[in-house]
C-alpha cells in the first residue's frame, strides 16, 4: 500500500488530496506509476500526459521517472512552483 498525496491544480482537477493504492505487480518505479493511474482515464490522463509539467517527490525527496517506488512510500504529485 502505497500513499499518493496531489497538491494545487491537480487535487482540484482530481477531486482529492490523498488516497491510498495497492500497487499492481508492473509499477516498480514513477514512470510506471504514472502510467497506471493515466489509465484511469479523462483528467487522469490529461494532467498526467506525457510532457505536461508535473513534478514527482518519493518520501519528499525530488523523483524521476526512473526513481523505484515501494510498499509504505508517499509520492506527492505537484505542479511546478514558480516564484518571482
């Protein structure tokens, strides 16, 4: 069980804050990740779609696509943050 947090346009978009999910055998990193939960389709898909600016933290550490993701991790889902 794994516990996914989504932060300012994409927990409007979602509907949620938070959820908890048993990952399936085939997501072992957040490319993979990413990709299961596109698969839900309509806003899922498109906030989620390749090249759309989303940034990914693994236990609050910054992640990449190729960043492995593990039974107890947070993984928070974020816009980009731009200051100025």
């Amino acid at each position: 069980m794994i516990t996914l947090l989504y932060f300012a346009r994409l927990r409007e978009s979602f509907g949620l804050a938070s959820e908890q999910a048993e990952l399936p055998a085939q997501v072992t990193d957040v490319g993979s990740l990413t990709e299961w939960l596109r698969q839900r389709g309509g806003v899922w898909q498109e906030e989620l779609a390749p090249g759309k600016p989303v940034r990914v933290a693994v236990n609050q550490d910054m992640a990449d696509l190729a960043t492995i993701v593990r039974d107890k991790d947070e993984i928070a889902f974020f816009p980009p943050v731009t200051g100025g």
